[in-house]
C-alpha cells in the first residue's frame, strides 16, 4: 500500500500533559502495508455532513458513523460470507472473518 503521513499535534500547556494536549510537536511516517483503518479517521463535522445526507454505514452495513468506507474496514459486522459488504471484513483480507476481538491492555 505505501506510506501515510500521520500528523500529531502535540501543544504544551505549561509542561503538564493532559488528555488533549501533549508537551510536543512531532510528525510521525508510519508504514501502512495492510492498514484499513487510517484512512478513516474524519472530522466531527465530517460525520455531520455524512449522517444528514443518508450515507451513514450504521444502518447500512451494521458499521460504525467512525468509518468512512466501511467495505475497508467492518470488525463490527455480523459474521457472513458474503460479497455484499456485511461482514467482519478488513480492507487486505481476500474473506470475512469469522469473530473479531478487542483486547486493552493497561499502561
């Protein structure tokens, strides 16, 4: 696939790290071969616009308003093999998945 830039603004607020704001500035290149997520990543507003022009994939395809093209990207979609779209389906994998699974890891 290539290579995405990713931007990470990171501001300092009196050299306190918070949530929302980091004590630097950095730009990140990461390598992107199987990735179907980065793309996806879009504005508030970007999911206003999508939502009130009836393109939203929550209802579509049992996806998320977080994914812009849900065909690259569905970890949320009930498990079918099918070519339609509604399925647990990653962008580089040839068929869908059969469960997929969140792990968080603490610090």
């Amino acid at each position: 696939m290539g290579k995405a830039v990713v931007k990470m603004l990171e501001q300092s607020h009196s050299g306190i790290e918070t949530k929302h704001s980091r004590l630097t500035e950095r730009l990140t290149t990461l390598e992107t071969t199987g990735d179907a997520i980065l793309s996806r990543q879009r504005s508030a507003e970007g999911r206003i616009n999508e939502l009130t022009a009836g393109i939203s994939t929550l209802g579509s395809q049992s996806s998320g308003w977080w994914f812009g093209n849900c065909r690259n990207s569905n970890l949320n979609g009930p498990y079918e093999k099918a070519s339609n779209g509604y399925g647990i389906e990653w962008g580089t994998w040839a068929d869908a998945a059969k469960f997929s699974k969140m792990m968080i890891r603490r610090k």
